[in-house]
C-alpha cells in the first residue's frame, strides 16, 4: 500500500496559510529536507484553490527542487466544478477525495504527497487516510490564518520519525503511523 504524505509548513502558533506571508528565508536545510521528502512521491493531490494559486506560477518557475518536482508529477486535482486543466500532468478529479484515495493508495508508486491544500489535508486526517505528516516548524509566530489542525479527528498517537533543527531556527518534525 502507498503512504499518504502531508506536507505542510506552519508557524509556532499553527498557521498554515500562506507562508510567504510568515516564513522569511528558506535556508539550505529547509531545501534539502523538502527533497528528501518529494524524492519518494510519485503522485500529488491538491485542491482547486491550491492548483488554481500555484498553476500560474510553478510551470515557468525554476526553484528546485520543487518546480521539476511538481511539473513533473501526476497532480491529482479535487474540484465540484469544472476545470480546463492547463499544466501538464494534471488529473482532474470530480468525485469525493476520501474513496479517490482510498484507490490510489491501493494502486502501484511510490508515496501520494498532499502539498499546500488545507482542507484537503484536513479531510484527509479527518479520515484517517494520512499515514505520514512531514512538518517544517518555522520560527515566527503568524497571528492570524488558517490552521491545519482543526478539525475533529479521533484520539490516535502517531511515532516521532524525525525531529531535525535547521540552522535559521526551522524543526523538521515527521510523524507516522506506528
């Protein structure tokens, strides 16, 4: 079975909206771990909001190593309404995330990684299809923004695989399933 990653950026209050906003400078320790976690994922789920913000901008972009990453990976797209996708590698998905990707995760790759959506990752949680949460603790306190961890989940424990400081004051914290 494939794992279901999340990958996510937060402030120290929990702020998961918009890093730009908050996070200040991504050192070479920020970019090495996010390499290491895309290296082993083959397939992404975003939702409308995330690939209508990021489709402008990372198919001519050339910040690695995400912009290779995601131009060339099978980006699985979450909509209720309709989208003429225009990026490459782009699969758009009209039915309820949670049986999507209880399939996929049955099907033949590497790891799923959730990047940037929220909701969808919180839906995700919700239902108890994450199976791996990669997290960069940056040092800033954002104030206000939507959170990733919000909504009700049932009580479960998860096992501290990684807990890394980076030399600007980011953790790199990641969490399985045990």
């Amino acid at each position: 079975m494939r794992d279901v990653v999340v990958y996510s950026l937060l402030s120290l209050d929990g702020v998961a909206e918009e890093p730009g906003d908050w996070m200040f400078e991504a050192d070479e320790d920020v970019l090495t771990n996010l390499a290491g976690v895309i290296s082993s994922q083959d397939d992404v789920l975003l939702g409308r909001g995330t690939y209508d913000y990021w489709a402008d901008y990372w198919p001519t972009s050339d910040v690695q190593p995400f912009a290779d990453f995601i131009n060339g990976t099978t980006k699985h797209v979450f909509t209720s309404s309709r989208l003429s996708a225009t990026w490459s590698a782009t699969t758009v998905v009209e039915e309820p995330a949670v049986p999507y990707v209880e399939r996929l995760r049955q099907g033949p790759g590497g790891d799923v990684g959730v990047h940037g959506s929220i909701r969808l990752a919180q839906g995700l949680l919700a239902a108890d299809l994450v199976d791996r949460l990669e997290l960069v603790v940056v040092p800033t306190l954002a104030g206000s923004g939507r959170r990733l961890f919000t909504h009700q989940v049932d009580l479960r424990r998860l096992a501290l695989t990684k807990a890394t400081p980076s030399v600007t004051g980011c953790v790199f914290l990641g969490y399985q399933r045990p």
